[in-house]
C-alpha cells in the first residue's frame, strides 16, 4: 500500500513539473493521448506483472507486439481474411506463444530468460519474413474496428477531453487480473510460488500448470496490446513496431510494487507505474530539446525508484524483526 | 593446570528472531580433545562458526595463549591457528587434492602455479594424516572419509593448533569413522587442539577428555573424562529426565495404514523397500547422511516419484506421481528443509496456514477468506504457535514456531499418514517437547507416523518400532524393545548388513 502511494505521489510531481515546465503538457490533446498511451502500455504491462510475480521475466513482449501489430493488416489487406478470423488467429497465435513459453520452461526447466530472449528474436524475425519487411496498415479501411484504439467515449460533466477507447480494455483487464491475482485460489497460488516454489510445490500446488497460466496471460495481453497499437497508429513497420516494448512493460510493473524476485504485486500500482513512464516519456519530448536522452532519464529513475524501495523495505524488516523478538522473548 | 590454549567468555550472537548464544563460555586446553554436545538448535554451529571467523558476536570475548583476539574472517582465524572442518565438507571435487590442499595459497613460480612443489608438500600432510592416495588424484573421486582427511591435512599444512569439527562422522562407514578416531588421537598426542561437535554420544564417551553442553544457547554444563556418561550428557542436553522428555507412551496400533511394498526410490533403484506403517503408530527412520531416508519420503510424497513398487494407503492402492497426488491419498509431508521445502517465509502465517487447503476450502476457485481466518486461529491456538499476529510474515518467527506452521498446514487437512523429514532440526528444547507431544497426540488419534531424524535419541525415544537405512537399503527393522544406540548404528553403519539384504 505504501509502495503506491509512494509511486503515485512521484506519478503527481513528475506530471506537475512538467505542467510547469512545458504549456502544453495539460492541453486536451497532448493530454488525450498520454492517457490512451497510458491505457495501452497499462495492458501489456498488466501481463508481464504476472510472470514477474512468478520470478520469471518475459523480454519477448514487444515482439508479440510486433507479431500481431504487422499481422492483423497483414491478414486483413494482404490475405484479405474476414475481420474475425484475423482477430481470431492473431489472438491464438499470442496464446500459443505463452504456452510454448511456459512449457519450455515448467518441463524443461529452461531458464525463463533464454526463453524469451528468443522468443524476441523469434518472433520479430517472423514478422519481418512474411510482410517482407514492408510497412503493413490499414489505409483508409477498417474504421470500426480501429474505432477500439481511436475511439472516445465522452465523460459526463467534463468538456475537452474524453476517455479514450482502450481504457475499456484497461479496465476489464485491470479488474478482472486484480481479481485474479487477490481473490481466487490461483492468484494465491502464484504468490506462493513466486516467492518459494519449491514449498508451493510441498503443499500440494501444481506449480508448472500456474507458471503456464503466467505466460499464457503475458503472452496473451502482450498481443491484445499489440492489436490496439496497429488499430491506434494505422500502419506497422516490422523493423521497429513495438521494439523495447517489453522494457517498457518490465521498468513499469517493477516501478508499480513487483519484486523481480517474484512473489509480490499490485494491479494498482502496475498501472500507475505504466501512466509513469508514459508521463517521463512526455515530459522528455516536451521539455527537452534531446529526445536521444529519454533513455538514460528514465533508466536513472528506475534505479532510484528500486533503490529506494530496497532501503525503505531492509528498514521496515529490522523493524519487524525486533518487534516479533520483543514479543516472543515477553511471552 | 597450565592455562588454556583458547578460552572464549561471555559470548552472545542474535539473528532475527533468534537469540543463538546467550554469554556462553568454553575453555580448551593444548592437546586436548573437547566434546561439545547439545541438542540442534542448542548454539554449537553458531559458536563454531564464532570461534572460525565465520560470525561475529555481538559480545563477548576470545582469548588465545591469554591474549585479546578479534576474530573477524575466516583468513585471521586461520592465522591464529584456529581451522573449522564443515559437516559438508568444503573441497572442490573438480580439482586435485593438492589443488584442495593450498587453494588460495599456492606457490608460484614465475608466476604460474609450482604443480610440482604443491603436491610434494600435499605429500607430506597426507601423511601425517594417515591417507595414502595420490596427490594428484581428482577429489570426486575419493570416498567421504577419504575427502574428510584432506580437509585435515589442508588444516594442518596452515599449522592449525585448534581443528574444528563439527558432526565428522555423519556420512562415515564405521570403518571409516575408526580411522578418523585415529588419526584424532594421534594429532592429540601431536599438541593439536580438537573440538569435537557430534550426536553420537558414544563416539563422544570414547574420543572425548572432556565434554562441553550446551542448551538453548546457553552452558548447560560440562563434564570432566570420568564424568562422561550417557545418562549425564542427556540429562544436561534435554535439561530433564529422557523418560519425561520423550513423552512416548507405547499404544496398540491399528490397522495397517500404509502399505510399502518392494517400493524403488530414483535414487537407489536397485535397493526395493517394503514395510508397513499402522494407524496409531509412530516409526523412526535412521541412517546416515546419503542412506536413502529423505529420497524414501520423497518417494512417497511424489516429490520425487518412485520407479518401481507399489504403495497403498489404507488398502488403496496409489502411485503419487506429484505431492497433490499424494495429499489426495491423504499423506502430509513435514519436509527436511524447513525454510526452503516447509514454510514461504515472506508469506503471512495465515496463507502459510492454509496454502495446503486451500483447493478444499475454495467457492469455485475464489478464496475463504473467513474459512482461511478460522483455520489460522484454531491452529496458533491449538499448536501454540507464538506469532504477534496471523499477518506475521513467518520468517519473523523462530524455528520451532516455523515447523508448527509447517505441522498446522497439514493437520488442516487431517492427513491419515503423517510423514516427517528431521522435524525438530535446528529449533529449541522447548519447541522440540511440543512437537513430541503434538507428535504423540496424533498418533493416539490414529495417525500413521513415519519419521526421518539423525537424531539418534529421538529415534530411541519415540519410536515405536524403527527402520534402519544404509546405503539405500533397509538393514534393519527394530522393536521398541531392541532399540539402542548400539543396534541402531551397527545397522546404519556395518556393511555385514550387505549379505542380509540380498
């Protein structure tokens, strides 16, 4: 809890400063789209929270991204598929992958890095096999469906600006994996196994078929992200569509509460940890003339991020400690 | 009386939630051979590895020939004569035994390792500990007593005058272990100071002048060469009478629970187990380190499944391939490895609680919060776990408390067969009585007990009937009646064993 609201109250002051710095940070438009960002990276960063919280990682996300961002108009205008046969296949593709993932790595016992380190190279390879390393897009069709990333849904009793379309995906994402992770027996069981998967494993969990459920819904998210991306931006390069998304993912979930060690994480603070990096990205653009350093800003307030975290977590369990000693040497 | 070679006074060392050593003192003469004894948990390992540089107290002091030292790694410790020899021994069985012999000091010759000069050296202190192998034989190669002796002659080749050893035999023949014996008296006879950590009361009666006890970190008391009895070393251990302290009450059993039969573990494939475990009884397993008992429970639990044999649980029979199928059959398993295989230490003691039961007490897949809240009270309450909290993170909690979690998780499931892995390692005397009686209480309520422990006194005192493991086979199946520390150890050790097996 304190963990976000410590994130959230960072969240505030970047965003204020930047609104002082820059006039255009709070116009509608700028706004608009850092929101819907917002939403987008939100959802991919929702899934790698899971296998996070397993102890695992997940670095091929911004190639599932890219598979199914220049496959859906690929299928659509290239193969000329029906609309729900493409949602369909790209959706199972990204399923499939997660399965692959968790498969090799519960029966395996391949490191989850190597894994997905591959699956990066993998999959983007693919992507740019088969649209030939040509830019990929919708042109001027498809208006309905990309209505799902594009569209706006105006909010009652605020003017100039409106919701953007995905955070509905966001929402039903966001509610139904909070609901996952804290109130079904499955959530507990990655929590558990997160932080020690061998006694999970001693109490009877079956650890493997959780560690799949995680990459299946990383891998899963991961490609609804990719699709409301290409809906959003209209066309894909396959060289670079969603390159370093997956870090992205990663810093957001980690400045949001998840240990890389595994065991520990919010929806909540995921969320926020993802609005976060959207906001330094824009601040960057806005305020600086260097787009080139936005890297180098944002890995450095990661690492103070972590490295706060760690301080304030090492004090509460010397606290802790002596505490549960007081209370066990007075009994 | 000469004075003391190494005299340690007032020593304290806490770790979180734990006071290991409260002001403990202990004196060791030149050529003298001290025993120290307690039970797990008592503070022996924490004050070994004080007095090797491994640990710092947090007071107290050490002096050596009457001199103020500070002791603050392992390479100062080293120097002043002072050498610990672990229970698992700390040789890198990739390289040669020279290589083990002057690891971190090897001599150079133009910069590059002197080979040559290195294993004439490692001649010489191979010697002198009686080992007759090459020095430039591979370290794997060699048997554990075998590996035992280059740890002392790599002690020595840095003129150790103080040799630590802590639980020496524990993986040793008894061939082995006599050789050991050996070469101890014949350092003792050379100047070299000996502290000598063992269970086995009877090693300590015949190598031990003189016996140091300790008991919940502190000095319980000490004992001078014709004091040292078995009688007098348990009492001082336990700090009462055996007959109280093991609260076992024999009862007749019931049916027979679970039904091993021909049963082949991964590890010893070759080796067929059969026995049976009858409701209401409790049966030890001994054995030495590697004898199989810990890969049989594993076996049982699914943890490691069985290639071979069949196993029935009340008639039923079963072949557990994961630990859910084994829970479903109603086994639990109280693991060897609290903190790793036991307990999830950053969890509540509520969700360390429940996680087994869980599954039972879902409503279609969402969790029983009150369910959950019910089954923690009713366990801190009736296993007594001292916990400030159900939301205590367990790792707060000391040893014996952790281990009535790992208990009150299974008991949640009322499990027909009860299967414990060393159950009282490293927790205090107190904590060890009450999972004796907890113990006790189950088996009276019909419990199938099975029970793994180097402990060779809660074997004696708690078992009903015991099983005896050397080498993965079962060399012997003891009455109540027949149990002694004697009979237990001519099984676990003797290879006689091998020709009535076959």
């Amino acid at each position: 809890m304190r963990k976000i609201l410590g994130i959230t109250a960072l969240l505030f002051v970047v965003c204020v400063l930047t609104a002082l710095a820059s006039d255009s940070f709070l116009s509608g438009y700028n706004l608009e789209n850092l929101v819907r960002r917002t939403a987008l990276f939100g959802i991919i960063s929702i899934g790698v929270a899971f296998v996070i919280v397993t102890g695992g990682i997940d670095l091929s996300i911004g190639s599932v991204v890219c598979l199914v961002g220049c496959g859906l108009p690929w299928l659509l205008t290239t193969q000329n598929w029906s609309v729900p046969a493409a949602v369909a296949a790209v959706g199972a593709v990204s399923l499939g992958i997660g399965l692959f993932h968790g498969l090799l790595i519960t029966k395996l016992r391949l490191p989850p890095f190597v894994v997905t380190l591959c699956g990066l190279l993998l999959y983007r390879g693919i992507a740019r096999g088969f649209t030939r390393d040509q830019t990929v897009g919708f042109g001027s069709g498809y208006k309905e469906l990309r209505a799902l990333a594009t569209g706006e849904i105006p909010l009652p009793f605020i003017s100039g600006f409106s919701l953007p379309a995905p955070w509905i995906f966001l929402l039903v994402v966001a509610i139904s994996a909070a609901i996952l992770l804290n109130r079904t027996i499955y959530g507990r069981y990655l929590l558990a196994l997160g932080r020690n998967e061998e006694a999970a494993r001693y109490s009877g969990i079956n650890t493997d078929r959780m560690v799949i459920l995680a990459y299946v819904i990383s891998s899963g998210l991961a490609g609804l992200g990719g699709l409301l991306f290409v809906l959003d931006v209209n066309s894909a390069q396959p060289v670079d569509f969603g390159n370093f998304y997956e870090l992205y993912a990663i810093a957001a979930a980690v400045l949001g509460g998840c240990s890389l060690r595994g065991g520990e994480g919010t929806i909540v603070g995921v969320i926020v940890g993802a609005a976060l990096m959207q906001v330094l990205r824009n601040m960057i653009t806005l305020v600086t003339t260097h787009n080139n350093i936005e890297f180098a800003i944002i890995g450095a307030v990661i690492l103070l991020g972590v490295i706060a975290d760690e301080l304030v977590k090492r004090y509460a369990v010397r606290r802790r400690a002596a505490r549960a000693f007081a209370a066990e040497t007075h009994s | 009386m000469t004075a003391p070679l190494l005299e340690a006074s007032g020593l304290t060392k806490s770790f979180p939630g734990v006071r290991a050593l409260k002001g403990v003192r202990l004196t060791l003469s030149r050529g003298e051979v001290l025993a120290v004894i307690g039970e797990n948990g008592a503070g022996k390992s924490t004050l070994m590895k004080i007095l090797a540089g491994v640990q710092h107290p947090d007071s107290g002091e050490i002096r050596l020939d009457q001199q103020r030292v500070e002791i603050l790694s392992v390479l100062q410790a080293l120097h002043h004569g002072i050498a610990l020899i672990h229970q698992e021994l700390n040789l890198a069985d990739n390289l040669d035994v020279a290589a083990n012999i002057f690891l971190g000091r090897e001599h150079l010759r133009h910069g590059l390792i002197d080979t040559r000069r290195l294993r004439q050296e490692a001649r010489t202190h191979l010697a002198a500990v009686g080992l007759d192998v090459d020095p430039a034989t591979r370290v794997s190669t060699l048997s554990l007593g075998q590996q035992q002796l280059v740890e002392i002659a790599k002690a020595l080749s840095v003129n150790a005058r103080v040799l630590i050893m802590d639980e020496p035999t524990s993986s040793l023949s008894s061939s082995e272990a006599a050789n050991l014996f050996r070469v101890i008296r014949d350092l003792r006879s050379r100047g070299v100071s000996i502290i000598y950590i063992s269970h086995r009361l009877g090693e300590v009666k015949e190598l031990a002048d003189r016996v140091t006890v300790l008991r919940d970190g502190e000095n319980a008391g000490d004992l001078a060469k014709s004091e040292i009895h078995h009688a007098a070393m348990v009492r001082l251990m336990v700090g009462r009478d055996l007959s109280q302290f093991y609260a076992h009450t024999p009862h007749p059993p019931g049916p027979v629970v679970l039904e091993v039969d021909q049963l082949r573990t991964a590890a010893h494939p070759r080796h067929p187990l059969s026995f049976q475990v009858r409701a209401g009884e409790i049966v030890g397993v001994a054995g030495l380190i590697g004898a199989g008992r810990t890969e049989l429970l594993a076996a049982l639990f699914g943890v490691t499944p069985a290639v071979g044999g069949t196993l029935r649980v009340a008639g039923q029979e079963i072949s557990p391939q994961s630990p859910q199928d084994a829970i479903a059959a109603g086994l639990a398993l109280v693991p060897e490895d609290r903190k790793r295989q036991g307990v999830i230490l950053a969890m509540a003691v509520r969700d360390n609680l429940s996680l087994a039961s869980l599954r039972r007490d879902q409503k279609r897949g969402f969790l029983n919060r009150s369910r959950e809240r019910h089954l923690a009270q009713e366990m801190i309450r009736d296993l007594r776990i001292k916990t400030p909290s159900e939301q205590q993170p367990v790792q707060f909690l000391s040893g014996g408390n952790q281990q009535k979690v790992v208990l009150g998780k299974w008991l949640a499931l009322r499990p027909r067969v009860l299967l414990l892995d060393e159950p009282t390692r490293g927790i205090d005397v107190g904590a060890k009585h009450e999972i004796y009686r907890l113990m006790e209480d189950l088996s009276r309520a019909g419990v199938a007990i099975l029970f793994v422990s180097s402990e060779l006194e809660e074997i004696l005192g708690l078992s009903d009937r015991a099983l005896v493991l050397h080498e993965g086979r079962i060399t012997g199946e003891l009455p109540r009646s027949a149990l002694s520390e004697e009979s237990v150890l001519h099984l676990a050790t003797d290879t006689l064993a091998e020709s009535v097996a076959s």
